[in-house]
C-alpha cells in the first residue's frame, strides 16, 4: 500500500511537529491530532486500492455500431379509407327559356315553389298568333273548296291536271301554315317538365321577352347528390355501387349512408383526379345544393408492401429508404411510392417483402456503415448492452 504525498511543508505532520515545538497546546492535543492524521492517511489508501482495482477489473468496452430502429416490411391485404372534400349538386336541373317573344302576362312562381309536373309556370301574350291563327284556318277552309272543285273539273275534263296538283300543293302549305300557328301557340305557355322546385326567377310580369331568353330555373331536389374528386391512384380500387358515407359539415357530425352512383370517364390534368358522384340512400332534413360535404370511400382490400411514413427519405435524386442487410450495414434503396394511408406509405418498386427498414436514426448514416438495432422487432438482432431505450429516445 503506497502512502499519499503531501506536498509541501503543509503537511498534517508537519504542522503538528511545528506545533508541538512552539508549544502552543498541550502535549494531550498534539497526541489527538496525530491520530487524527494517521485515521485520514489509512483512509486514503484504501481508497486508492479501491480505485486501482476498480480500474483493473472494468472491461474494455467492444466499439458499437450506428443505433437505429428497423421495421421488417411484408406485403398485407389492406382495405384503405378516403375521405375526400366535396360539394353538394343537383344532377338534374333545367333551365326554362322563352321560345317566342311577347309580353309576360302570368308569371306566378318563386324560388323555393315546389311545382307539379305539366303545371303552367309562364304564360306570354298570344293575341297576334291567335289572329294569324285564324287566319291560316280560313286559308286552309278556302284550300280544300279549291281543291274539291278542282277535282270535280277534271272529271269532267274541265281543268287541267296542273290546276289539279297546284290546288293540292295550296292546301298542303295551308296545313302546314296551321299547324306551325298552333306549335308557336302552345310556346307562349311553359309548363314544368317534371316535379321540382325553382331554384331561379329571371323575369316578372309585364315584361317584353324574345326568343331564348331565360325565364327560370327548376331542380329535382331527389337528383341531390355529392361530387367529389379522387386520385388516379385510388380509381381502380373503387366502383359504382361501392358504399360510402357522406358527412355535412352544416348538418353536424352525422355520417349518412350512400353509395357511388357515377365515376366520370376522364381525369384533370391539372391534379390527375376524376370527379366522382354519389348520392344518398335518403336526403337528409337540411341538405342543400352547394354545402360542403366529406366523402368516405373504401377501397377494396389490395395487397400492399406498406412502410412507416417517417422511413421514407428524399434527396434531389428522388425518393429512397435506408435498409439494414443480411450484415447489418446500411444500405440506400432508391423506391416508388403509392399511396399514403395514415401514417405509412405503399411502396410500388425498389424493396421487397422481408426487407428491414430503417425508422429512426438517419443522422450519420451512411452507406456500408455498420448498424446496431434498438428495436425489439423480430429477425436477426445484433443489439448490444449499450443499446437502451434513452439511445432511441434521443435518436433523430
């Protein structure tokens, strides 16, 4: 056992002898502080033998790898849910115009009147074709005695057969005359086509129209049904009949039963997304053209090779993952992604099922770098004392 030096004439037992000389205390003190001193000096050797040993016995500690944490990807049936923003529309609406001109005379509908179908909605001022009406009947009337004495001169060989066939050429242009006044006639009315309501009032009584002006506009209120659009990515997993939900941001929280009625044939080149209509198994109370709506659609289950979200990398070269191979080094994979569904994303190309990609830990990393994995995943584990749940907390 090897002393501690005190350095210096500041030692204890210097300090004592030069005490015990200047007799400055009594011979009982001087005794008490050199055990002090001696008590002081074994304590210190112990320690050092503590401290010597403890140095010698600790092991040399192995260099550990680069810590991350894994995920080993398998290919799975998913069946992924879409909510997607959307407007109300009424798929069946006709707008009602003038198709001859005239004054209004009776116009008795507003918006938000529910009308039968074949009821008068407008009505026009028919004085004048009236009059040419009755006109062309007295024409016509005049027409056929021309031509019944026509016909009863050529039998009597008294008129020729060109007075004959322009005596019916006459009578045929009379009746065409007439029923062309009666088309005109019934124009000046405007009954609904079908039961509905209107939705526009263009026009009020008393005012002169010509031909093709807009009068009003009618609605099926049952032809309501929700437009949304959807990715590309998600058309071919979804199709007419599908069920869905439709949730009215002004009706609350309430989800009402639906179905995908319509699936339009062409995408936008602006966003690659098809608009997509679908309708309700029932209108719910409040609904209304133009609110704003949130579809949920399910696809139906697909295998798919899904990684977490916050695996996937991007650089100027595109998009990649790191993975850990067969020796535990790191590997980059260049990867083509597919849709995104929560928190994880479908990869299309670049690994396959079995793969064990890294999720956290990407500072430092890099190619051929060996790797130490912290997770409690299955597979292959080269996971050492030093990896502890504070490594990974502090793992970027």
């Amino acid at each position: 056992m090897t002393a501690p030096r005190w350095a210096g004439a500041r030692g204890p037992l210097a300090i004592a002898a030069r005490m015990s000389r200047r007799g400055r205390r009594s011979h009982g003190a001087a005794l008490a502080l050199c055990a002090v001193v001696a008590v002081a000096l074994l304590a210190g050797c112990q320690q050092a033998e503590q401290d010597g040993g403890t140095a010698a016995e600790e092991p040399r500690r192995e260099p550990r790898g680069h810590l991350v944490t894994t995920v080993v990807t398998e290919r799975a049936p998913v069946s992924t849910q879409h909510e997607r923003p959307g407007t109300l529309r009424l798929r069946r609406v006709v707008r009602l115009y003038a198709e001859e001109e005239g004054r209004i005379e009776q116009l008795e509908v507003f918006e938000g009147d529910r009308v039968a179908r074949g009821e008068l909605l407008v009505r026009l001022e028919d004085d004048v074709l009236r009059a040419e009406l009755d006109k062309t009947r007295a024409t016509l009337a005049q027409e056929r005695l021309d031509l019944k004495r026509f016909q009863d001169l050529a039998k009597r060989n008294a008129a020729s057969q060109d007075d004959l066939a322009q005596a019916r050429t006459a009578l045929a242009l009379a009746e065409a005359d007439l029923k062309l006044l009666e088309i005109r006639l019934a124009d000046t009315r405007i009954t609904a086509p079908f039961a509905g309501v209107i939705t526009e009032r263009l026009a009020e009584p008393g005012d002169f129209v010509t031909k093709n002006t807009q009068l009003l506009t009618l609605a099926d209120p049952d032809s309501l049904a929700a437009e949304v659009y959807v990715s590309e990515l998600v058309l071919p997993h979804i199709s007419e009949g599908d069920p869905a939900r439709i949730r009215i941001d002004a009706l609350g929280s309430r989800r009402f039963a639906g179905e995908i009625l319509r699936i339009h044939p062409t995408l936008s080149e602006a966003n690659r997304q098809a608009e997509v209509e679908i309708r309700f198994e029932t209108i719910p109370d409040g609904a209304r053209a133009g609110q704003f709506v949130r579809a949920e659609l399910a696809t139906a289950a697909v295998e798919r090779l899904l990684v977490p979200f916050r695996a996937l990398r991007q650089d100027r070269d595109g998009q990649f993952v790191w993975v850990m191979d067969a020796e535990g080094q790191a590997a980059r994979r260049p990867v083509r992604t597919g849709i995104r569904i929560a928190d994880q994303v479908e990869i299309l190309e670049g690994i396959e099922s079995g793969a064990r990609v890294v999720t956290r830990g990407f500072l430092g990393i890099a190619e051929g770098k060996k790797l130490t994995r912290v997770d409690d995943d299955a597979g292959p584990a080269i996971a050492t004392p030093d990896a502890t749940p504070e490594d990974v907390d502090s793992m970027p």
